[in-house]
C-alpha cells in the first residue's frame, strides 16, 4: 500500500460492488455490447477508486498485472485444448466417439452416462477443462444427435467434469487448496467426500430419472441416424481413432503436466489426420491454429465440427485476463481485506464461519475472474475465524472448495465459466440451472455448518481412528 493510501471504507467497498453489478448489467443486456468491454470499464472504477484513496497509480497497475499473472496457467491450457480440439476433430477422433457413443448409448441413460463418464475422465486426469475438451465436446455432439437440449447435457459434463476437478489428488485446486489451508491432501480428500459423495449420488439419481421420463420419451432417432450417416461420409471411423484421448488420459494420470500433454495430443491428432483421414500433413497442423471446416450438409453437425484452433479461444483468453486484471485490483486497493475484516466480526459459530467462506471465495471468482483466486480469497480472508472458534482445517479446506473450485463454471466471465461456454457452444446463464452437483455441493456444505455435522474441532478425535493432527497440519 502507498504511504498515504488509506483502506477503503465498508460504505465504499459496497459502492464499487453495486456499481460493478450494475456495469455487467447495463452491457449485457441492457446496451448488448461485450462482457469484455463491461470488464474492461470496471478496471477504471476500481483504479478511480484506487486514486481516491491515495494510491498511485504505478501501485495500482502493478496489481493489475499481479492479478493477470495468477492466472496465466488457464490461459496457456485454454490456448493448447483450442489446437487441440481443431486437430482432433480432423484426425477423425471427436467424430469417432461420437459415432460410437450414438451406437452404443441408449437415449434414456445418456445423461446419467455423461455425468459418469466425464467424472471418471476427471478423477483420472485431475482437470475439469481437459475433461470438458475432450470427453465433454463428445457428449454434446452425442446429446445433439438424440435431439436433447444440449444445456441439459452441458450441465450434465460440467457436473461429472467438477468430481474430479474437486476430489483428485492430480487436481491443481486441490493440491493448492489444501497447501493453501495446511491440511495433508488425503485428509483434504477424504474430508471433501462427506460432502461431495451424496451431492454426486443424488446428481447421478436426478440425471438417470430425467432421461427416463423426459428423453426417453422425446428422442427422435432420425437425426441421430443423419449425423452418423454424415461422419461415416466424412471420416474414416475406427476404434484405433480412440488411442489418442486414451494416451492423453493415461499421461495426465501419471502426473504429467497439462500443457506439454495437451499439447502432445494436439500432435496426435495431426499425426491421425494425416495418416487416417488423408489430409495433407501442413494442412492437418494448420487445424490447431485455425480450427477445422466440414461441410456435411447435416446442420448441426457442421456447427459442432467446424470448430476448434488457437484462434477460436482469442476472445476467451481477452475475457479471461481483463477478469483477472479486476481481480489483482480488488486486491492491491484493499477490497478483499475490507471484505475479510468484515466478515471476521460477522461470523462467530460454525454455520456462519461456513457461509463466510463459501461468500469470500466465490468472490474470488465473481471479481477475480479464476478458480485460483477463489481458493486463496476463501481459506485466506476467513482462516482465522476457523483459529479462534477452534474449528478443524479439514472443515476450512473443504469449505474452500465448495465455494471455489464449484462455483468456478457459475460465473460468467471466469476462466471456468468462459471455458466452459466456448468449448461447448453454450452459454454459462443456459447451463447454470442444470449443475445440480454444484448446487447440492452448496447446499450440503451450508446444511453440515449451521447443524454441526461432520464439523470437526480441534480438540475432537477423527472418527475414521486413524486421524493424526500432525500429518493433517502438514504442508503437501
């Protein structure tokens, strides 16, 4: 902070949050221009804000860049799943799984195998937006060839996508949530589990009982015949089209890192387009760049297919660090410690310390624009609280999660949420009703505060009776 900057007041933090709902409102919907531009406003606001209360302006750009920096990983993985998508899609491998999954999964259980699916692929990569860029893109083009709204089936793979996303130990927010918290990851785990286990299992029940009585009632497999018809025109379909997504699943469960083996599967899927679709070798690598372009004269395939490449994610990375920028401004102006104190004096017994720290971390997300700055906003502006009513970390670290890394994909102009629109063509507000695992997630977390279930103290024993607080205040 400068010499003479002062902290911003409770009144005034209200009136940059009021005034920054109100920014994304008017842009959005009222004046229909970009959530780009809206974000890009904001950023003004704040540093006007910053000025006011004494801080110069070098300090306050600084942050920005701060802030933009935190979150330059989602940047790099969206720029490799964008080549990644255009060459698969070329070499034949996206349209391969959809014409298998067409084959094979009945109508009335597809959603329920989509949430199945996409949560495996999760546990065993440890990466929402890998599962989504992969699995995820195949279920929608199964999805639109049953007829279903594709919003339904959207939230059906981001739902599967955040099991994994949450509960693997290959997962980066949950390797940096329980760092970040001081808690050993397994217990992390195993404390996430309490909540996550019957979120998922009531997930799985809604989304099975949905395809029984609403798509298994509604499909029409005329089109679903239309679009393998077309793929089969188009591509060359085989099983060995699948070794590519299988090689990429195997490396990021042994821990390899995302970009260099996203990346690779990007080379993968030039290689299968050359060698099996017959396009020329120059042209399959111009894919990952420039997306690929299909005429197959079933509508809605071509608008599923001509997709992909570096390019396609320009305006998605723009939207991603101009909400980051905002974010490292909330933080060098003093917002989130307002915010912090704030809730320190508010929350005195479990139930609140509990939504205390759901609201500060998705907070992280709403101004910070990324599922990083949620897990720092979350276990750092209320871990004190957790100190003085000696509550447990296991309970801070979980809580953490459920109010970052799960409403990551709920907001608009997040990594998260931007990924998730663009990779699969649908809007974060058409989707946001059907992440029923989010959703009960919350639900659950706030149920277990303010009743006192599984909320653990720091003078109780582990009820598994193999609990050592050493191991569990340990750094990962």
């Amino acid at each position: 902070m400068a010499k003479d900057a002062r902290l911003p007041t409770v009144l005034e933090v209200v009136g940059v949050l009021v005034l920054f709902i109100v920014i994304m409102f008017s842009f959005m919907n009222l004046l229909e221009l970009p959530i780009q531009l809206a974000l890009f406003t904001s950023w003004f606001m704040v540093i006007g804000l910053g000025i006011w209360l004494g801080f110069h302006y070098k300090k306050l750009q600084d942050g920005l860049l701060q802030g933009i920096s935190n979150g330059m990983e989602a940047v790099l993985i969206l720029i490799t799943v964008g080549a990644l998508i255009g060459t698969w899609v070329a070499g034949g491998i996206v349209p391969s799984i959809i014409f298998y999954g067409l084959s094979v999964i009945n109508p009335s259980i597809f959603l329920f195998a989509t949430v199945i699916i996409c949560a495996l692929t999760s546990l065993a990569t440890g990466t929402s937006f890998g599962t989504v860029g992969t699995a995820g893109i195949a279920m929608i083009g199964i999805g639109q060839g049953f007829g279903i709204p594709l919003p339904l089936v959207a939230g059906a793979v981001i739902s599967g996508a955040y099991v994994g996303d949450k509960l693997s130990p290959l997962s980066d927010t949950t390797v940096m949530t329980s760092s970040l918290t001081k808690v050993n990851i397994i217990e992390h785990i195993k404390s996430m589990l309490r909540v996550s286990t019957p979120a998922f299992v009531i997930t799985c029940i809604l989304f099975l009982l949905v395809g029984f009585f609403y798509v298994g009632n509604n499909v029409d497999l005329t089109q679903a015949e239309e679009a393998m018809g077309a793929l089969q025109n188009h591509f060359n379909i085989a099983w060995y089209m699948l070794i590519p997504p299988l090689i990429v699943i195997a490396l990021l469960a042994l821990k390899q890192p995302s970009i260099p083996t996203i990346t690779f599967g990007a080379l993968l899927g030039a290689i299968w387009a050359f060698a099996f679709q017959g396009i020329p070798f120059l042209d399959a690598i111009q894919t990952s760049y420039g997306g690929y372009s299909i005429e197959s004269g079933v509508e809605f395939m071509d608008t599923l297919l001509n997709t992909g490449g570096m390019v396609s994610m320009l305006e998605v990375i723009l939207l991603i660090l101009l909400a980051l920028g905002l974010g490292g401004l909330m933080e060098v102006t003093g917002i989130l410690r307002v915010i912090c104190e704030t809730l320190l004096k508010w929350a005195d017994n479990a139930g609140k310390v509990t939504l205390s720290t759901l609201i500060a971390a998705f907070f992280g997300n709403f101004f910070g624009g990324a599922a990083y700055v949620s897990v720092i906003t979350g276990s750092k502006i209320t871990e004190e609280n957790y100190e003085r009513l000696n509550i447990d970390r296991r309970v801070l670290s979980r809580n953490t999660e459920a109010g970052g890394t799960i409403t990551t994909p709920m907001v608009p102009w997040s990594d998260g949420g931007v990924f998730m629109a663009t990779t699969l063509g649908v809007s974060t507000m058409a989707y946001l009703p059907f992440l029923w695992f989010h959703f009960l997630v919350i639900i659950i977390t706030v149920i277990y505060g303010f009743t006192g279930k599984f909320i653990w103290y720091t003078n109780d024993e582990y009820d598994s009776g193999d609990y050592d607080k050493n191991k569990v205040t340990s750094q990962v």
